[in-house]
C-alpha cells in the first residue's frame, strides 16, 4: 500500500465520521431517503453530494472502527499487497 493509498484510507473515513455527524444533527438524510421523502427540502441526500450509498456504507463503515482496529485494517490490507 502506498502513502497515498494510506491516506485516501484516512480520508473516507474522515469523510464517514463528516457524514455520521451531519445525519446526527440532521443535516444529511438517512441511506436510501429520496429528496422528494423530505418535507422541507432543507435536508441533503447522498445524491446531493454525488456520493454513492456504496462509497457512503463503505466510509460509515471505516468511521465505525476505533483508531486501533483502522491501523490494523490498513496494516492488514498493505501486507495483503
């Protein structure tokens, strides 16, 4: 694994912990929510910000792990390589 792949790692699950926060203060709606589902349109959808319920599971997944099970997932992954 190269630096940028490890940093790219660290990206999305920053960009997971960015997405748990902004549906925690409802800013983001929930997977699989429609913008048409939504009263007053003030709220964003993963389409809104082009991300892909994949990529969004993926980070949210990543964001999930404390620091030490995502150093050992990434560790795990480059030696895989």
């Amino acid at each position: 694994m190269t630096w940028l792949e490890r940093e790219n790692r660290c990206m999305e699950r920053r960009a997971g912990e960015m997405m748990k926060a902004a549906r925690a203060a409802g800013e983001l709606a929930a997977v699989g929510v429609r913008k048409s589902n939504i009263p007053d349109g003030n709220i964003l959808t993963l389409s809104d910000i082009d991300i892909a319920p994949k990529q969004s599971a993926a980070w949210t997944d990543l964001a999930e792990l404390d620091k030490d099970d995502f150093e050992a997932r990434v560790e795990k992954v480059a030696a895989a390589i």
